[in-house]
C-alpha cells in the first residue's frame, strides 16, 4: 500500500484496476528514397488523412467535453499545415533524399525544442501538441493506427505520465473511472476532460505514480488529491463506503436541485448562483439556481484594450437578466483595483493596493467609467429582475455618492426617452468591518446587503488572502468573522431588509448550517455546489440549525467550530 | 519593400487566438510577409514561428511584405493588430 498526492482536479471517489497509459513509441528509421515527389505526395495525403481525423476528433471532443478541450485539434490543424515545416520537411526530402517520416519527425521536433526552451506555460504545452499532432501524421504515413487507448476494453482508471488530446480522444470514455497523472495541473488537458465528463482525477501526483502496474488495485480520492496504489481489504473497505455514500448523496442532490430550499420546519431560503458572464447561464438554470446572488462585470472589461462601450454593456446585462425572468439577478459594479488590474484603466501603483482605491473608491473618481455601467444596468433592467450591488462600501457616504451618481444617470436617461427601470434595488457587498460595525446605519439606505466574506475575512484578520503564509487565517472558519455575520443579519433583519453571502462561504457545506441558523436569507454559489447545499438544507431543520450556530459562536478556534459540526450535524459528511 | 511598425496591445500578446488570426490573416495573401520582433525576423504565415518571437503585451513588431498584394497585406495585418485582433 502506498499513498501519493498530487493535485485534486475534479471531485469523487474512483476504485478500480489500473490502466497503464503508456506511449508506445513509434520505430522511425531514416532510409534513402529515389523519387522525392512520390514521397512529397504521401506526405500531402498524409496530412490531408490527419487534417480529416482532427475535425472529427474537434466534433467528438466538443459533443463529449465542451469547446475549450476541443480548440486544441483546430490549432493543431493549423500547425500541421504551417508553412515553416512543410517547406523544412520538403527541402531535407528533396536535398538528403530521406524518406519523409524521418524528415518530419527531425523537423517537427526541432520546432517542439524551441518552444520548450521558452520559460512559459502556454508554449510548452504546444510543444506536447507538435509531437502530438507529428505522431498522428506519422502513425497515417506509416499506416499504424494501434493506439493504447483502443486497447481499454474494461472500467479502469487510467494512469500516464500526461495524456495528449489524442490519447483522450480515442479513450471510450463508459470505461474510464477516473484519472491520475504524474504531470499537468488543474487546467490541463486531463483536468478539463475529467471535469468535463464529471469523473474523478488527481494530476501533478509526480514520480510516485510511475510504480504503478497495470492491473494494480488503485484509488484515486479527487476529494482530497490523493492516489492509494494497492490499498489493503480495510481501506478499500472503507474507500467503497465512501464512494457509495458519495454517488448516493450525489444522486439525492441532483434528484431535488429544482425543488425549493425548505428545511424540514418549513424555513425557506433562496439558493442562487455566483456567474461571470453568459456562459455562467446554463450551468446555473441546470443546477437549479432560483437567480444569480452575483454577476461579476468585471468579464466585460478584462482582456481587452479599451473600455466596452454603454451599449455593449446593456447587451450583455439584459440578456443575462431575461434569461431569468421575474428570478433575480444581482449585478455588481466593476471591482478592479487591489489585485485586478486592468491594463487600460490607468491606475496609479499603491503600497496597499488592498486598502487603495478599488472598486467604488475608483469608479467614484472615474464618471467615464462608472457613468456607462450604471446607464447599461438601469437600461438593461428594463422588463426583468436585474438588481444593482456596490463593492467595497466602508461608510454610509460611499452608498449616498454611488446613490447620488445613479440618480444622476436617471435622470439623463429619462430626459432622453430611454426605457429604463425606474425602481430598481439597491444593496451593497458588506466585506469591510466598517460596514458590519455599521450594518444598522446602512440598512436604512440600501434595500438589500451581500456578505463578501473573502474579503471581509482578509480586512478583519489582517490576513492577505493571497500569501500562503497566512492565508489560512484569511480563509478559514473565524469566530470573529461568524461574530460579525450575526450583527449583519441582525441589523438587516431590524429594519426588513434581506441578507445574502456570496463569498466561498456560502457554497462550503460544512458553513451551511451555522449560516442558515444565524438567519442568512439568500446563498449565492457556484452552480456545482448548488444541488448539495439544497440537498443539505433540505435536511435539516431550522431549530436545530439555530442552536448549532449559536453554539459554535461561542467555540474558540476554526477547527473546533468544524470539528463540532461535523458531529452536531452528520448531514454535513458527503463521503 | 514596405514596412510598418506596430505595438501588441492584446493582453495575452502575440500568443494563443491573437497568433492564429494573425497568421491565418497573413496567409490570405500571395506576398511574402516576414515579421520581426527584437533581433527575430520570422515567417510571418508559420504559426510555430509566430509563437517563438515571443512577442508579449507591450511588444513592438515590424512587418514587411513583398509582392504584388503587400500593400493590402500591410493594410490589413495593420487593422487586425489595431483592432484588438477583432475583439471588441
């Protein structure tokens, strides 16, 4: 028995025989050639044959795995037949008089070399496309189609050093129970495959995995990262336990996720989703998101050079919006400063970025670009539920100038005919302790808050989030965060105005509970975690969840407050 | 021979989608087109070339093309790195 850790890249639990990915080399010998153009042509309809098999493996890999794992065949397309190489292949064909596979194989791989030797991510995982691509060009000259893919004819968990887009592409996926890889990390290829499929996967596990036998009893824990190579009668034992209690609760929660989120005595609470842009759509309606607690805009303004205009805005804002009807959708207004940098918006370099002009502070000082977002968003509500939510708030004038800045922009639009919608919500992200300590001020002027609790974490433990050193501190289960959650929801809660969360926070099952005891009325999460959080509160009752939070605010550290929900309430356990 | 002289503005740089309309924008025409960045002067219709100059956000490059079409070949490779690589 033997554990290795690697990199957790898509959740569950997978128990089987192992499938020893290994690539076969294929045996190319120079030999001399007395017509060069009979030998150019085989390489024409070599290519062309390779051309054909990369559409069909781009419509397999789109229909099996999305868009994303599937660009690569087009980009190897396009290597394949760049001129660079085919013009080096011919010359050495024509001048050395070699047969074309040795001519390619010594071309392409000077190419793959020099990528390599780049220090960057991106070219070197074009290196491995290169020698991919030339390897599927080889095998059409050579007319070897044996692949150790094909060779998986039963459920195994496939084990490789690293898996190529062609390696995958041929894999029969109804056979694959899970990955483990010795390299890559959580947006290789494998990963995005594994995620894609909804399939456990551990990668970046390194030389440990290269003992492994085929036939060897493995588990692969994408929960925790972790490969057990030949576990003993106990662990497997116990590993099948928690699969089975894994695929169990797995299947209650997508069986419920478009129920309502009751508790047992009749308490219900809104279960909605976090997106980023239209992509974020469908996940979320599938996931039976009942809204969207927070649509970042920031998607709009990053990878680009110059600011989207009004009009793309309101495009992108109301077809998010009508996509869910009278269901809300809170958009928040651009958070950039701190660590998000946009390279057009010229912002000056600050000692404390953290606690520098972001968000607000920098829209505020910025009409040109604060104005158009609040005209989009105000324009775009139009007909829907689009409510509007301000970041980084520290006082009550900061919401008197966001508010003061809104009229403004109604007022323009009005006078200019627009449609436009003409009582819209208000609220702001509560994720400074100032606005917490002043939650009661706040809910007098806003009609709604939303607990950031990343960065309210960060600001009240004094903790960068960022640097690993302390970041457990920033992101843990603090007494004095829990602390200040309560004065939120119980000022809001005075004044009748309703509480969210949108940080981590709301999606972690074992915050579920104490969040929903302390009376929070909405929980905003990414989509995958929305059937367990329903399946949970559906689970347990008010009551109960009340007592157990008020008791672990009285606990002293984070692990004793996750120790003791843990035991307090079992439901919590998904495996 | 006509050249330009152009800065990536894209914020990947000449890399990933940009590198492929550019090359692909490039191919359409009958010119020889050669791009340079720093001391590299490369093929400017071979995609594995394109990748190794390596040119990021920021980085100038000069295009020169040579034939009967390198006007409207300049033309447009112009636009296109004007333009955000078309993605506005």
């Amino acid at each position: 028995m033997k554990i290795v850790s690697g990199i957790p890249a898509s959740y569950g639990i997978a128990i089987g025989p192992a499938f020893v990915f290994g690539h076969e080399e294929l045996i190319i010998e120079t030999t001399s050639i007395a017509d060069p153009e009979a030998e150019l042509q085989r390489f024409k309809l070599a290519r062309e044959a390779t051309g054909k098999q990369l559409d069909q493996a781009f419509l397999v890999t789109k229909k099996e795995c999305g868009i994303e794992a599937a660009e690569i065949f087009n980009a190897q397309k396009m290597m394949l037949e760049d001129p660079e190489l085919v013009g080096a292949v011919k010359n050495r064909v024509e001048s050395e008089l070699i047969n074309v596979e040795s001519a390619l194989l010594e071309t392409s791989e000077i190419f793959a070399s020099q990528l390599e030797a780049i220090d960057d991510e991106y070219l070197s995982a074009r290196a491995l496309d290169i020698r991919d691509v030339t390897s599927r060009c080889l095998r059409n000259l050579l007319g070897n189609f044996d692949s150790p893919a094909t060779s998986l004819t039963e459920p195994a968990i496939i084990v490789a050093d690293d898996l190529t887009p062609s390696d995958t592409v041929l894999l029969d996926k109804s056979y694959v129970l899970g990955f483990c890889t010795a390299k890559g990390g959580s947006t290789s290829h494998t990963a995005i495959l594994a995620r894609g499929l909804g399939i456990p996967a551990v990668v970046g596990a390194g030389e440990g995995i290269s003992e492994i036998q085929p036939g060897d009893s493995l588990v692969v824990d994408g929960d925790a990262g972790e490969v057990v190579i030949n576990p003993d009668e106990d662990q497997l034992t116990a590993f099948r336990g928690r699969q089975k209690k894994f695929l169990k609760i797995q299947a209650e929660a997508e069986a419920i996720t478009h129920k309502p989120a009751i508790t047992l005595d009749g308490h219900q609470v809104e279960v909605v989703a976090n997106i980023g842009n239209e992509d974020g759509i469908e996940p979320a309606h599938e996931a039976g998101a009942e809204g969207v607690g927070l649509l970042r805009s920031e998607f709009l303004f990053l990878e680009r050079d110059n600011l989207p205009s009004e009009e793309e805005q309101y495009r992108s804002y109301k077809s998010i919006a009508d996509a869910f009807g009278e269901k809300p959708v809170i958009l928040r207004s651009l958070d950039v400063g701190g660590d998000k940098d946009i390279p057009y918006i010229d912002m000056s370099p600050e000692d404390n970025p953290f606690l520098g002009v972001r968000a607000i502070r920098l829209c505020l000082e910025r009409p040109e670009l604060f104005k158009p977002q609040l005209r989009a968003a105000l324009r775009a509500g139009y007909g829907n539920n689009l409510k509007l939510m301000f970041p980084m708030v520290a006082s009550v004038d900061d919401v008197l100038n966001v508010r003061s800045v809104l009229e403004q922009c109604r007022t323009e639009l009005r006078e200019e005919g627009q449609d436009l919608a003409e009582e819209m919500d208000v609220g702001i992200m509560i994720e400074i302790p100032s606005a917490a300590i002043l939650a009661d001020q706040l809910a007098e002027v806003v009609d709604f808050f939303s607990i950031g609790t990343n960065d309210l974490s960060q600001y009240t433990m004094a903790a960068d989030r960022t640097n690993a050193k302390v970041a457990t501190l920033a992101s843990g289960f603090q007494p004095a965060v829990f602390r200040l959650i309560k004065m939120v929801i119980d000022a809001a809660h005075q004044k009748g105005k309703w509480v969210g969360l949108c940080g981590e926070m709301a999606g972690e099952i074992l915050a579920i509970p104490i969040l929903l005891g302390l009376g929070l009325d909405e929980f905003s999460m990414n989509p995958p975690a929305i059937p367990f959080a329903k399946r949970l509160i559906r689970s347990i009752s008010m009551e109960h969840a009340r007592q157990v939070a008020e008791t672990a605010l009285d606990l002293k550290s984070d692990r004793e407050i996750r120790e003791y929900i843990q035991k307090a309430v079992p439901e919590v356990n998904l495996s | 021979m006509p050249e330009i002289k152009l800065t990536v503005n894209h914020k990947v740089g000449l890399h990933a989608r940009p590198a492929s309309v550019f090359v692909q924008t490039a191919a359409r025409f009958n010119s020889d087109i050669e791009v340079t960045h720093g001391d590299n002067t490369v093929n400017a219709k071979s995609i594995l070339a394109v990748l190794t100059l390596g040119a990021h956000q920021g980085s100038e490059i000069i295009i020169k093309a040579e034939g009967e079409d390198a006007e409207d070949a300049l033309k447009a490779l112009e636009e296109l790195v004007n333009d955000n690589f078309g993605e506005d």
